[in-house]
C-alpha cells in the first residue's frame, strides 16, 4: 500500500465476552467515526458489538455459527455442537497453562484450538465487515480500495502473544489484497484514552493530569496521561506512567455467578433430580438475558433487592426451598449478586491504587484530576458508586484528593472508536495524540567492547583479539537502544550506525545482529549476555549486492604496517510501533529491505527532552559520549535556539545513550572531556579522531534487511566473536529545539546513574534518542 490516504480505515476491538468494529469512509470525504450495528442474528436491532463466540458441530472443523447467531436455543443447547466462548485471554501460553492446571476439563486442549477459534470467528467476522462496508465505497470496489485494518491488543500482551495474533488476522483474511493492510494500532488503554480525550474534550483543562480505566470482559488497563495543547484544534496527551494491565472484567462476574448457581444446582439436584447435569443448567442461566440484565442494572435506579433466574428445562413446578427454588426458578438477593461484583471491584481499586502510587513516586506534585472509565465493567453503575465513594467523598488518594470520576462517551465503544479516531487524527492533522511511548522493556544489540584492564567489569569475562588490528576485546557486551520507562518517538526512527571490516575477496555480506531483551528496572540493566538478558532475534543485514568501490579501503598504503581491509559503514533504522518494530538497512542513501517487524510492549509516553549535541567522530569511550553531528545536508547545524534541521537519509546525528561498563562522566573522551566547539584548531567542529573501543573482524554489503525471530525466552549466548562494536550514535530527528539553553540542547539526562547519567525530572519536551554506532565482527 503506497503513503496516499486511505480509503477506507476499519478499527477491530476483539474482546472477551464481545467484539466492536468502528470505521470512518475516507473515500466520500468524511472523517466521521462510526461503528457497525447490523449483526447476523440481529438485522431487526441495532448492536453495538457482536458476542465473541463461535460454534462448531462435534468431530468438525467448520463452525456452524457465530456471534449472535450462535445465542439461539438450536446453537446454545444441542448435544452435538460445541460452544467456544472466553477464549480471548488463552492466546497468551502463560494464561492457558494457567487455567488447564485450574480447570482442566472447561480450558482448551492446546494454543492450536484457541488460535483455530480466532481464525474462524475473525474470517467470519471480515467477512461480514466486507458485506456491510463495500458498497460504501466511492471510486473504489472493495478489492482495489485501498483499506487499513486496524487491531487494539490487551496491555497484558506480550511480544510474542502479539505477534502470533498478527499471524492469525492475516490467516484470516484481512490483508489479502495488495491494497489492503493490517496495523497493530494502540493498546486498548491508549485506544480508550483516545477517544475520551476527542470525544470530551471540553471537560478538560490544560496540564490536567487524567487516569484512563478501561474495564472490560476480560481484562483492565490503566493510563496515567496529562492534557495538552487544549488551546490548539487537536488536543495532544502525554503519557506520564507505563501502562497497568490486570485480568479483572465482568466475565468473571459471570464465571463466580455460574460457580454459585451450579452449587446450590448440585445440592438441588442429590435432593430430586432435575433431569439435566447441573453444569449445563448452571451455564445456561448465566447466559440468560435475565441474569445479564440484572447484572447491567446492579447499583442503578432499577436494581431490586431480589431477583430471579428461571432454570432452563426444569419443570415449572420444581421446588427445593433450601436452596432458593421455586416455581422452576432460582431467586437472588441483591446481596448475593453484591458479593461477586465486590471480588472485582477490590482488585479493581487495588491497581488503581498501585497506579496512583506509581505516578506519586514519579510525581508527587502531581494531582491526578479525572478518572475516566470505560469498558463494559466500567459502565456499570455499582462500580462507577464504589469508585466515587472510595476517591471522591472517601478522601481518595494523596494525589488524587479532587479527583472526579467520569464516564467515556460510549464506554463500550472507547477502544475501536479510538484506534481508527487516532488513525483520522494523523491523516488530517499530521500528528497522533500520543506522538511518544515507553517501552515496558529495555533492547539493545551485542557488542564487543575494548578490553580496559583497569575496568573491574572486564576482569573474568570473555575476550577475542582482532584479527585487523591486533587489539583485544571484550565480547558479550550489550549497548542498550532502548531503555525501559524511556520515552521514544513513534514518528522517528532511531538510527544505528554499524561498521564491518572486510577482507579483499572475502564472499561474505550478510551479516547477523543479535537484539537482545530484558524485562528487569534499568538501573538494573546488566551489561553483558546472563540470566537478565534474552535474545529476541536476528536482524540479517544482506548487503550481497554492494559495489565494494564504495567501500572506504584501509591499510592500503605501503607504510602500513596491517593488512588491507574494507570497512562498511551502513544503518540500520529502527521505527517504533504501538506495538512492534520494524528494521530498516539503508546503506549509501538508499533503502535496501523491506520491513519485517518484531513485536515489543509499548506504552504512550511524554515527549522526550532533547540532549546535547554529540561529537562526530570516534571517541574513546570511557562514559556515555554525545558528539556534535556533521550529517546534515546543507551548512552545519547553528548550535542556537533553534529548531534542528531535517536530517535526510540514513545519517542522522544527535541523540542520547549510555554505553554498556562505563562508569565516567558524560562527554569524556579519552582522560579528559571535550573543549568548547570555537577552541578546536581551524574552526573545527569536531575533535580530532579518537580510536574506537570496539571493533570487528568481518565486514559487510549491500542489499536487504531480513528479521529472524528466535524462541521467546531464549537465553543462549552468541558464539564470542559476535555481536557489533560501539563505536558512534544513532538517533532520532528531534521535533525541535529545547528553549532556554544557547546551545538549543537540556541538560538533563533520564539515564541511570550506574551508566553515568544522573537521574532527571520527567521529560516535558522532545530529545533524539542517542545510541551507540556498532561494529558487527
């Protein structure tokens, strides 16, 4: 799909209990969201969302039914028919074991059956998207419009789990014509928050600081965000905290209601038979329209102290007073029904807590102004009354004693409404709401790193010897891009720098580079491969087609005293998702691959600060470096309060990063730290040239950039002479100019202090992310 607008952008929120599908039809000029309403099994009302369901005749691979279709007597109580519901949470392998071990006969068999139940109920459901949309398009048939598909995903999801549901959709058949794409947009937290900030905007002020809840079936996500731009026509947030998941939703209202009726059935049941297994009659009267109802109603002005649920197939005179039977139908207090809510509304309120105290550590003159919810669990007025008794009359917390509780607009509708709202938002005003996130983990690449005898971290690990130059090197290393809380630009790519040495004839131009994980805090970050450290891939830079004339030739004059060798210099760009990353391998200007991403968490964030101008050429690294770039197109960049220059093609160079084992302050070169930039000699920008403490002892070409995803939660070790050298930055292109400094840079810097940087207040204006060059041996 090529970068003209789009005609069509379809927004699918796939939830536990029901699935939402928003769209807006670029093609007749409107940027209106709305949302499908007309259902199979429901074409005489209109629905909001569809029941994530499906139903499959025993011994059959074919579903017979699905969603509301899949509600009616025939589907909902044959003896011959399977009913596969719930199943969104056990896409994740973790949450599947869980519930085997816990509930072995109602938990799915294997992640094969609950991904066939995703591509079955996911092709039907496009299917039905197609039939509803196509003749809505102008100019265009549905095969040639050129159409985005776009895919909220849990907070709680991990890289992996978000990866394998990319798989799925496409299997499914969104994506299958060239002119349409599938998009992994925002978490369903930030979908949420989204929509509440366009479609209620006027309720807020600016720097209000809002706690976005969405609470749905299955799972609750938190989002700590502040409101800015409101004088502007499209309100911007920031993120001010990593987002907070938790599996609480009303489904599991709906399990502990089951649970209890089945109980008292079983009891009944040993007293005088019912006719039918008390498990089947348990369920059938939790999927009943009078326990659901009275279940929406619970805390509202229609709520009443005692309820009814008929029991499916029993005889209508059955009665069994010990149990609360009559008339073939079981009757409830209000009480009762309070008790499963309460089991919700705790964990509820102890992840916003945990939340609130997240953000008072971090912030703690902060006062958090809203709480918004959404989400199914979030419309319910029980738990809309124990949140404003707990934070509102109750005292609330600390940082939330003025607290407001609020409901999103179509609460139900908040996530799908909000992935195509902030799509629409991009297209027309050239921004997203949320233009920066945090990663919830910290990637780098493996490096080697000049060996130092005086370095204690160097004492005990691996070396090789360069075969090139003679030196040793400690390999292993990690060079940290990313670092976990940091925010990072969704907008700008972050540029790695990568050097190979080649030998004259050697065959070899592809070339691995391991990307590492960890999940650990950052000033815990670990500075070499161990049990903190995962490989998540390989990114295979292919530069077989390269003319070796652009190569730099070393070692080529008679006085050298080595042996000749090429050195590659090339980039690899990393371009942030909500929800992947995707490698880009440019070398000479030119764009060589095609996008293959990996999956990672992010979470919006506060626009980043901007940093200090870093030095061109290579330093000695003995602490975090910055050098001033000379890879602008055009006359060097004025160091004033200026906005920074666009920076075309691969080679980018402002940014900030800490190299892996450095323990010296920042900007120190060598044993001494870098005059001002008018005391180099002749007007240089740039200090005179410094040996790199990485090397390699490989090159590399040109060509295409593959990406190769290795087993989740692998903990192998590359061979020791892998892994690429430090030995510059890559970054993003700054947005602007910090004000206030004459040099147009911040003097803060949110690194760690075990890297060398001290610990910075929240940022509050955008910065290029630095990081290291690197030498791939």
């Amino acid at each position: 799909m090529d970068s003209s607008k789009p005609d069509l952008l379809v927004g699918i929120d796939f939830g536990m209990t029901c699935t939402g599908v928003s769209y807006a039809n670029l093609s007749i000029g409107s940027g209106n969201v709305k949302w499908i309403q007309k259902w199979p099994g429901r074409s005489q009302a209109n629905e909001n969302k569809v029941p994530t369901v499906v139903v499959y005749p025993t011994n059959q691979a074919s579903p017979s039914s699905w969603g509301f279709v899949s509600e009616t007597s025939s589907e909902q109580n044959a003896d011959d028919k399977d009913y596969k519901d719930w199943f969104k949470t056990y896409l994740d392998p973790a949450r599947l074991a869980h519930a085997q071990q816990n509930d072995p006969e109602g938990a799915p068999k294997s992640i094969q059956e609950v991904e066939k139940c995703y591509e079955d109920y996911l092709r039907l459901l496009y299917r039905h998207i197609e039939f509803k949309l196509a003749s809505d398009l102008q100019g265009a048939t549905w095969q040639n419009a050129k159409i985005e598909f776009i895919f909220s995903v849990p907070t709680t999801w991990k890289p992996e789990v978000v990866e394998t549901y990319r798989d799925i959709v496409r299997k499914s058949g969104f994506g299958g014509w060239p002119s349409h794409e599938v998009t992994i947009g925002l978490t369903e937290a930030e979908a949420a928050a989204v929509h509440t900030s366009i479609e209620a905007s006027a309720i807020f002020k600016e720097r209000d600081v809002l706690l976005v809840c969405d609470a749905g079936g299955g799972t609750t996500d938190l989002s700590v965000l502040r409101v800015t731009d409101t004088n502007s026509q499209s309100l911007s947030l920031e993120q001010l905290d990593v987002v907070f998941g938790a599996t609480i939703g009303s489904a599991a209202i709906d399990y502990d209601f089951e649970t209890f009726a089945r109980t008292r059935l079983e009891q009944a049941h040993r007293n005088n038979s019912l006719g039918v297994s008390p498990e089947e009659l348990a369920w059938e009267m939790m999927k009943s329209k009078d326990f659901q109802n009275t279940k929406c109603e619970h805390g509202g002005p229609d709520d009443t102290p005692i309820f009814s649920v008929p029991i499916p197939k029993a005889n209508a005179n059955y009665v069994d007073h010990g149990v609360a039977i009559e008339n073939g139908e079981m009757r409830f207090t209000r009480e009762d029904l309070q008790r499963l809510f309460d089991k919700q509304v705790q964990k509820l309120i102890a992840l916003i807590d945990s939340q609130l105290q997240s953000i008072q550590s971090k912030l703690p003159d902060q006062q958090v102004a809203h709480l918004v919810l959404s989400g199914g669990l979030g419309h319910s007025p029980y738990v809309q009354q124990r949140l404003r008794s707990r934070y509102v009359s109750g005292g609330g917390h600390p940082n939330a004693r003025n607290m407001q509780v609020r409901i999103a607009p179509d609460p139900q509708l908040a996530v799908c409404k909000g992935i195509v709202a902030d799509r629409v938002r991009k297209l027309q005003a050239g921004k997203a709401v949320l233009k920066y996130r945090c990663c919830r983990a910290s990637y780098g690449t493996i490096c080697k790193e000049l060996y130092n005898k005086n370095n204690q971290q160097h004492v005990g690990r691996p070396t090789t010897v360069d075969r090139m130059n003679g030196k040793l090197y400690v390999t292993q290393s990690i060079a940290w891009f990313i670092v976990q809380g940091e925010p990072v630009s969704s907008e700008a790519p972050i540029i790695h720098n990568f050097t190979r040495k080649i030998q004259p004839g050697d065959p070899r131009r592809a070339f691995p580079t391991s990307v590492v994980v960890s999940h650990v805090e950052k000033e815990f970050l670990p500075n070499h491969m161990g049990p903190d450290a995962k490989i998540l891939c390989e990114v295979q830079s292919d530069l077989s087609t390269a003319d070796e004339r652009q190569f730099k030739r070393k070692n080529r004059h008679f006085w050298n005293t080595g042996k000749p060798y090429f050195k590659v210099d090339y980039q690899v760009k990393v371009l942030i998702g909500p929800a992947d990353i995707r490698f880009e391998l440019w070398f000479n200007g030119q764009k060589l691959n095609k996008d293959e991403p990996i999956k990672v968490e992010w979470t919006a964030s506060v626009a980043p600060e901007p940093p200090r101008p870093v030095w061109e050429e290579e330093p000695v690294l003995k602490g975090p470096t910055q050098k001033p770039s000379m890879n602008f197109r055009g006359t060097p960049q004025e160091m004033g309060n200026k906005s920074s220059p666009n920076l075309l093609g691969p080679s980018s160079g402002m940014g900030n990063k800490s190299s892996p084992n450095l323990a010296s302050p920042p900007f120190e070169i060598g044993n001494r730290s870098p005059p001002p930039l008018d005391q180099y000699p002749s007007g240089a920008l740039s200090p005179p040239r410094q040996s790199s403490p990485y090397s390699d002892d490989t090159g590399a070409s040109n060509s295409r950039l593959n990406v190769i995803n290795t087993s989740a939660g692998r903990t192998q070790s590359p061979s020791p002479n892998s892994g690429p050298d430090f030995q510059g930055l890559h970054t993003q292109s700054p947005p602007f100019a910090s004000p206030g400094y004459s040099n147009g840079s911040n003097d803060k810097y949110p690194q760690d202090t075990q890297n060398g940087y001290r610990n910075a207040s929240p940022p509050t204006a955008p910065r290029n992310y630095l990081a290291g060059f690197k030498e791939l041996p």
